[in-house]
C-alpha cells in the first residue's frame, strides 16, 4: 500500500500484477507526486485578483467565464489515479427535460435513465432543477458524464447509482441523499439489453468492478448502506470535492480481505468534506 496525504488529501493505493478491466499504474508515487505538483501550481497562482482557489479541480474549469459553453473541458480537470476518466467527453450533449422513472425496462426518452443506459458517448445535463426518485438501481452504461452544473439535482428516496462492470464515468455537481434498497425485478442497462436484478445494497454511488470513475463535488448524505462504495476490484477512481453528512458508513474501498483483485484497486479521495453526523470509514 502507498499513501500520501496533505490538507484534506489522502491518496489510497493497493497493487497487484493481476490485471483487471484497467492495469495498475506500477510507480503509484508519480501518481501522488503529479497530484502535489498540481495543488502547489494551483497555490502559487493566488492572487489579488485571481479566480484560483488553490484547488487544482475548480481552477481547472471555474476561471473560465464561458464554462457553461465549454462544460467538456471538466474532464480535463481531475487529478489522481482518476485522472484519465473522460466520462462521455466529445459525445453529444444529452439534455435531461423528465424527472420521472416510471419503466425502468423501458425509460421515457428525456430521462436520466434513457440517457445513462445508451451505447454512446453522452455528456448528460439537466434543463432545470429537478428531484429525481428512481424506481430502481440507475445502472449505467460506458462513457458518460452526469454533469449537474447550473441546477439543482437530487437524485433521493429511490435506489441511487450503480457503476457495475463500465469504464470511464463522471459524476459532477449531484445531491444524492436518502437512498433506498432496490432490486427483485428486471432493469435496462443497454439499449439492448435488460436483466434480473437482486437486492441492492442501497449505496449512494456503488462501484462494482469499474475502472476509469470520478466523482466530484456531490453532496451526499443519508443512504441505506455505504455513500461510496467501490469494491471487487474496481479501480482507477478519484473521489473529490464532495459534502459528506449524516451517515454511518461513509465509504468502503474493497469489500473483503480474500478478494485478492481488490489488491489492484488505486483511488485518490482529495478535498472531501467529511461533516456533521458521520460514524465510520472516512479515509483521509
């Protein structure tokens, strides 16, 4: 294992030369000395009359003045072991106009759920601001970015998101609270495909076995099991930017010791805000 840690920056990292949906980076300390270099880049350039923040995400893409008109470049921004994830960058814009999840085997053009499970590249956003209470499991597809800059987004009293087997998904600017256990029924997760789903946990974000994931200025709070959970051998992620309160177990990075894929897991979890009424497993 090799960590490193600074103000509100941890950096979790597990090895191994079984190789899974993404290989490992082999020198996990470049990785860790790439994140220093961008966070002390981004102190220096404070200024009187500097946008910086001194956080290398936000400086990223919050200077410019035209990022609603640029809302791709945010994939350029992540740091750390996640830093590849491009989500659905130069795919089309998905605009989401219906807030409702009433077939969740065959979604309404218009929802989150039509958008989330096709084959293309979609960068997904959201009309207006919107509470969004699904049905079941929001199972995602590859290359997609939930972008929820420039609106409200709640995404609360339903299963939440499930990340399972994909690559390369961005999750930006959600409040994702109160979820619920889902499952015991049938699921789109393709334009072409749908299956049986058993029980799930009730995460706010559940990563089961992908690669390629950030999830980045979320507020999340409130869930059945786990805010953010990645387990069996999920890897390539960064976790940063988001409001955790008023849970239990916050975050689960590998679910068992015998599990011997978890050891190619690689995670940054940097400029989290750990709040009031948390429990347990806030690594930081």
């Amino acid at each position: 294992m090799a960590s490193s840690s600074l103000s509100l920056f941890f950096l979790f990292s597990l090895l191994s030369p079984i190789l899974i949906a993404s290989s490992p980076v082999q020198d996990p300390e470049l990785v860790v000395q790439e994140v220093h270099r961008s966070i002390n880049e981004s102190r220096r350039n404070l200024g009187y009359l500097s946008c910086g923040s001194g956080n290398p995400i936000d400086d990223c893409w919050r200077c410019d003045a035209n990022w609603e008109k640029n809302r791709q470049s945010l994939a350029d921004c992540a740091i750390g072991f996640g830093k590849n994830a491009i989500g659905g960058k130069n795919g089309k814009i998905y605009v989401v106009t219906d807030s409702s999840d009433d077939d969740v085997v065959n979604p309404k053009p218009g929802t989150l759920r039509y958008a989330v499970i096709q084959d293309e590249p979609l960068w997904i956003i959201f009309a207006r601001d919107m509470v969004i209470k699904l049905k079941e499991e929001l199972i995602m597809n590859s290359f997609k970015t939930i972008d929820g800059r420039g609106a409200s987004v709640h995404i609360a009293g339903g299963p939440c998101i499930t990340i399972q087997y994909v690559t390369n998904i961005i999750i930006h600017g959600l409040n994702i609270h109160d979820c619920k256990q889902g499952g015991n029924t049938n699921v789109r997760d393709s334009p072409s495909h749908y299956g049986f789903r058993t029980i799930s946990d009730g995460d706010g974000v559940s990563i089961f076995g992908g690669s390629h994931i950030w999830v980045d200025h979320c507020s999340l709070s409130n869930c059945h099991d786990g805010l953010i959970d990645a387990i069996h051998g999920s890897t390539a992620i960064t976790i940063s930017n988001n409001y955790m309160t008023h849970h239990d177990k916050v975050m689960l990075l590998g679910h068992s010791d015998s599990y011997t894929q978890d050891k190619n897991m690689q995670v940054t979890i940097a400029f989290n805000h750990f709040g009031e009424g948390l429990v347990q497993r806030m690594p930081r």
